[in-house]
C-alpha cells in the first residue's frame, strides 16, 4: 500500500500557497487550513483537489481520502484527531461542496 508520504511527494508544490480557505454553498466560511507545520501535507492535498476539480466536491473528497491513504482511516476511527480530513468525510455524506480561494 502507497503511503501518505509517498503519495503528497508526487503532489504539485505549495510553498507559495499562505493559506485555504472554504466556503460553504451559502458562501460561509467552512475552515481555513494555514501552510505551517503540522498542516503542510493539508495545503498541499487541498490544492491538488482544487486545481483538478475546481471545488472540493465529493468526487474530490473521495481522492482526497484516497491521497490520505492510511491518515483517513485513522481519521475515521478517531473522529476530531484530524479536521482536515474529517471535512473530507463531511463533503461526501452531506453531498455539500466547498468553494476554495487561495491565498
């Protein structure tokens, strides 16, 4: 099985990203992931959603998930541990895409 590690090594650079935010389809805010440490692979996997779908839709959550790999399970069994990945979850079962603006 690919590793996380693995797999965000293939993944576009965001260095030049300082941070994401998401909006709801009402256009409220949903959650703001900063490039610092601790949140780096979050930045990255977000952009490379946003760059190939346009918004985090649940097509996009469900590779997000994919590119989290062993990370998502993780998640799964220990909801709050990881919200960057819990959003992922939210998008599929709630079927409510997010908006992105990049900074």
């Amino acid at each position: 099985m690919t590793t996380f590690s693995e797999i965000l090594a293939g993944l576009e650079s965001s260095d030049h990203i300082q941070k994401i935010e998401l909006f709801d389809a009402k256009g409220d805010p949903a959650g703001i992931i900063e490039n610092k440490p601790g949140s780096q692979g979050s930045v990255k996997v977000y952009h490379h959603l946003y760059k190939k779908y346009g918004i985090i839709s649940a097509a996009a959550a469900r590779e997000g998930l994919e590119i989290y790999a062993e990370h998502a399970a993780d998640a799964q069994a220990n909801p709050g541990k990881h919200p960057n990945i819990d959003r992922l979850f939210r998008v599929i079962e709630n079927a409510g895409p997010l908006s992105v603006r990049i900074t």
